[in-house]
C-alpha cells in the first residue's frame, strides 16, 4: 500500500484514539513497524502502526513530556512532571529503573545514536544534563538558560548538543563524554 497526500486526495491509513489528554511526544522505532505515544494523562501507549492497535500502555502518575527508543529498540526511557525519568521493558512493559531527573519538571530527551551509551535531557529547572545510560548517572550539567529547556538533540556526528528554551535561546554545547 502506498501513501498518497496530495491537495486534493489524502489517505488516512489509521486512526488510533486512546489517551485522554494531550500527546506531547510521539516516536517511531527504526523500522516504522511500532510508534510510543507519551501523553499528559499518564500514559505511553505502543502502537503497532502495521494493524493499527495498542501493544501495550505505561502507566505513572506523571504528565508524560517526552519518550524514545533506546536504540536497540529493548527498552523505553520516559520524562514528565513528576521530575523522573523512567526506564521501561520494551517486550512487557514493565518499568526497570527510576532515577531522579532534576529538581522541576522534565520535558525533553535525546539519546546517543548507535550504543545509547549516553542521552541528554532538558527540564524546566533550565539545566541540560548529558546522562550514563546503562549507570543513570549525571556525567555534565550545562548551565545557561534562563527558561526551561524545551527541546535536545545531539547531532548526527554526536559532536554537539543543541538546546532550546522558552526564552528564545538556543545553545550550542560540546559533547564530551571521555572521562
């Protein structure tokens, strides 16, 4: 089946409706076969984009800011208001570890491409920390912003961090993670 949007004619190929409040972020694994859905009512929901149906739900009592894919694709890891991030079972569901975020809401995650050694993350304490994935220990803060930080992304050459916040600002960090 193909996918055809133009304007005149677009095809709808699913409508997949289950959470009760807003999504705030939505992501697709590497093959597009399976998208997670964080919402502010305290789910994540996994879709199978193929048949169009949930696969499972996460559920805490967060607003869910922010999801992705470690990327081998074995694991979830979770940001919201409850200043938390969460890592989850990608067969089951089920979370594995907790570690505390920050000190205010958290809003934003990337991950290191490849290995997922590493991830970043932004919260409304206006710090982006870079962060040991397998550890879930803090490696660097950066300090800067004078709003929360909205949005991280590390760069495809994983040199860079890039930041954004509701101040307006975008910043530029090394990304360094020899010890």
């Amino acid at each position: 089946a193909s996918l055809e949007i133009t304007s005149s004619h677009q095809t709808m190929i699913h409508s997949m409706k289950e959470h009760r409040a807003k999504i705030n972020t939505v992501v697709c694994n590497n093959h597009g076969t399976q998208a997670v859905s964080a919402s502010a009512d305290g789910s994540c929901i996994v879709w199978d984009l193929i048949k169009g149906i949930r696969i499972t739900a996460l559920f805490e009592p967060t607003a869910f800011m922010a999801v992705l894919f470690h990327p081998d694709e074995s694991q979830y890891l979770t940001c919201g208001s409850n200043f938390k991030i969460g890592y989850w079972d990608a067969y089951d569901g089920t979370a594995i570890r907790v570690i505390e975020g920050g000190t205010d809401r958290m809003t934003c995650l990337d991950i290191q491409k490849g290995q997922g050694d590493y991830f970043v993350s932004g919260s409304a304490d206006k710090l982006v920390k870079l962060w040991n994935y397998d550890d879930g220990i803090t490696l660097s803060v950066g300090k800067g912003h004078s709003g929360t930080v909205t949005r991280v992304a590390i760069s495809p050459d994983q040199k860079y961090i890039v930041s954004v916040g509701s101040e307006g600002g975008i910043f530029l960090w090394n990304l360094d993670v020899t010890p």
